[in-house]
C-alpha cells in the first residue's frame, strides 16, 4: 500500500491536466500574493488580498486555489487556469485549511481561537465548531482512510487526534516539554505520522494505530515543512532555522542527506512540482522563494518576493483529489 500512489510524476487529474504550471506565493506581511511561472522563473501576476494571507490551499475538487486570510477573516478563491483571484468568502480565523477525504467538508485550523471548524466544501458555511483541548491548532494530516486526523497544537506541543465521522476529539499527545508542532505527514504504508517540531529541531514518530510516540530523529534547527517525494522513497524536511533541508528515508528511518542553501535564508511552507524534479519553498524572514533540484540539493533559483512569505502553493500538483494545506493530495 501506498497512500501517494496517485501522486506519482506527472499523473494529473483530467482536471488540471493542461493547466499552467505556477507558484503561489503568499506573503503574510505584504498582503499580497504573487504568482511565477514555474518554467521560466518570471512574475506573471500580484494581487492585493485580506490581512496576513498565511497558506494557498487547493480545494478538494482540486478546481480551485483558496487563499487564507487569517487577520481579516475571509478566504479568496484564485482560479487556477487564469491565475485571478475572485470574492472574498467570509471565514473566522482561517489560518490553514484541510479537506475531508470524502469532500464533503472543508477543515479549517481557527489557530488563535483554538478551535477546528467543519465547512461545507463549496459554500463554507460553518457546520460545526470543535473546540479542542490545546494551544494553537495549526497543521494536519489524515489516516489512510480519513476516519480521523490528527493535528499539531504550536503553542503547546501537542497533538490532538480528531474523529472525522464523529467530529470529536479522541485523543491529546504532548510530544515534549517545550515542543513546538508544525506540519503532519503521513508515511507512504499508512503506519505512522510523522510531525516536525521547530524547538526540538527534528521530526516525532507518531504510531497510527496507538497514537504513541516512537521515536525522534533530528533533522536540523528550525524543523517546519514535510514533502513527500514523487517516488514516496523520501521525505523533504525544511529546517528554518539553519537554512537547510533535510532528506528523510522512510525505507531506513534516518536522514540520508542535508542540503544547505548558499548564503543561508529560511526555508518553510511549499511543495514538489508536478514532475518531481524541484522542491519549492517560500524563505519566510528573507522575502524570497527558493527553488531547489531534488535530484542533488542544488539551488536552482533564488527569487524576490514581498514580506513574509508563507504556505506556497506549486500547482498543478499529480493526485485525484486534495487533502488541502499548500497540496496534500492522494
């Protein structure tokens, strides 16, 4: 089994296939949004939107971009094939946003109001509130089956484990004292999540199945964003801290390489092009882009950006449908 099967190279959806292949850069402290082109590197479009934009998230039906406004509370729905931005959608505190596997319901981590609220998908209609027991609910990720999620809580290291069907929270982890949880993945066999702690500097081994740590393995300073690769032999981690990404072998359990960014910078949110050959990465504190070759760790392309670049969307992205964040899809 593997969960990223239909996320391998080049498998697009009838749905993006023919798409222009972009990068969409949020920057949280410009309030904009700017969108390259992936092949010739160049700027091809900005647009003003809400107050601190923090992720771009793909839909479910994978139709359309939705930007994350978290301070003025409104999403902005991008269309894909054109690159423009439509009305803005009132929503409270969408600071990221994640998807049913079903599609039925858009998941959205109200972080400063500690609570996950269930959406309809396509109006955004709010169906349901969860408070949850923890600080700053941020990230996720769902079992192979999507009959329950887990998030991370940045605020006061832990996980919680939530019931889809049920919308019930079924279970609190603390990873560690002074932990600080940020992007969820679930390994390729289902088995275990892996959660990247940006105090401990490393990644946490969740088992799936009992919900129970089993391990910790060190990735370097800062540890933020997790990529699967299109092969799902490897996992991309981003270490803001060090200016550094980590390859993680889910086949060994360890680092297998580290690749350091010339001149340093702050690699956080992105995601893999669609032929697997680049990793894309916004530079948080450096107002850039980074645009890395998964084939040796080599930078292909710095680019200038506005303040506080955050979850960058790369799409098209292989899958049938997304899971949300900056493109989860299966």
């Amino acid at each position: 089994m593997d969960v990223y099967a239909h996320g391998r190279a080049g498998m697009l959806s009838p749905v993006v296939r023919g798409m222009p292949a972009r990068v969409y850069v949020p920057n949280s402290e410009s309030d904009d949004v700017i969108v390259f082109d992936q092949r010739t590197f160049k700027e091809v479009g900005r647009f003003r939107v809400g107050r601190r934009p923090q992720h771009v998230v793909p839909s479910w039906d994978l139709r359309t971009l939705w930007v994350n406004d978290n301070d003025s509370n409104d999403l902005i729905p991008i269309d894909p094939w054109t690159g423009k931005p439509g009305r803005r959608v009132p929503v409270e505190d969408p600071y990221n946003m994640y998807f049913t596997v079903d599609g039925r319901f858009a998941v959205v981590m109200a972080e400063r109001l500690q609570r996950i609220d269930f959406r309809d998908a396509r109006t955004m209609r709010l169906q349901r509130s969860l408070p949850v027991p923890c600080r700053g609910p941020n990230h996720a990720d769902f079992s192979v089956n999507g009959d329950f999620f887990v998030t991370a809580c940045e605020f006061s290291g832990d996980l919680v484990r939530v019931d889809t069907r049920r919308q019930r929270v079924t279970g609190v982890l603390n990873l560690a004292r002074g932990a600080m949880p940020q992007d969820v993945k679930l390994s390729p066999d289902g088995s275990t999540f892996y959660v990247a702690d940006m105090m401990s500097g490393g990644i946490w081994a969740i088992d799936a199945a009992t919900f129970r740590k089993t391990g910790f393995i060190r990735t370097g300073a800062g540890a933020h964003g997790l990529y699967v690769s299109r092969d799902s032999q490897h996992m991309y981690v981003s270490n803001r801290g060090e200016g550094s990404i980590s390859v993680f072998s889910f086949a060994t359990g360890r680092v297998v390489q580290r690749w350091r960014l010339p001149g340093g910078g702050s690699p956080d949110m992105g995601g893999v092009s669609a032929d697997g050959k680049v990793l894309w990465l916004s530079g948080r504190y450096h107002s850039e882009v980074y645009a890395i070759s998964t084939a040796d760790g080599r930078l292909i392309r710095r680019l200038r950006v506005g303040k506080g670049p955050h979850g960058l969307c790369v799409y098209p992205q292989p899958g049938r449908y997304s899971l949300g964040h900056t493109g989860v899809l299966r």
